[in-house]
C-alpha cells in the first residue's frame, strides 16, 4: 500500500466523521477533532452576500495561546 492509498483510506473514513447544524445565517460544521475538554472542534460558515465567512469562533487562537 503506498500513501496515497492510505491518504485516500483515511479521507473515505472521515465524512462519516463530521456533522452538521443549521443557523440562521449557515451552519455549524463539527469536526471529528477534539479540544482538550473532549468537544469536537466546529467551523462556522456565513453566507455574506455572493461570499463565505468561515470562522473556529477563535479556538485555535484560544489553544495556541494556552500552550505558549
């Protein structure tokens, strides 16, 4: 098996993995990926006229931030 087989193994995997919540202006994608207090890590998307707001409602900023 080469990498990318493996690649593709582990991506075929994943979109069962992920879930989703509707907003009033989006949705809430929530990732098989978990923060330290074992909550999934969410992307929220906005439809802001013809363009997308994606937003990690500053997680990743909040994490880095907590490990130096």
């Amino acid at each position: 098996m080469n990498c990318e087989d493996i690649v593709k193994i582990y991506l075929d995997s994943l979109k069962e993995k992920f879930a989703y919540e509707a907003t009033d202006s989006g949705c809430i994608i929530y990732t098989p990926y978990l923060d330290p207090s074992n909550d999934p890590l969410s992307v929220l998307v906005e439809k802001n006229g013809d363009n997308y707001r994606l937003s990690d409602m500053n997680q990743a900023l909040g994490y880095l931030f907590l490990h130096g």
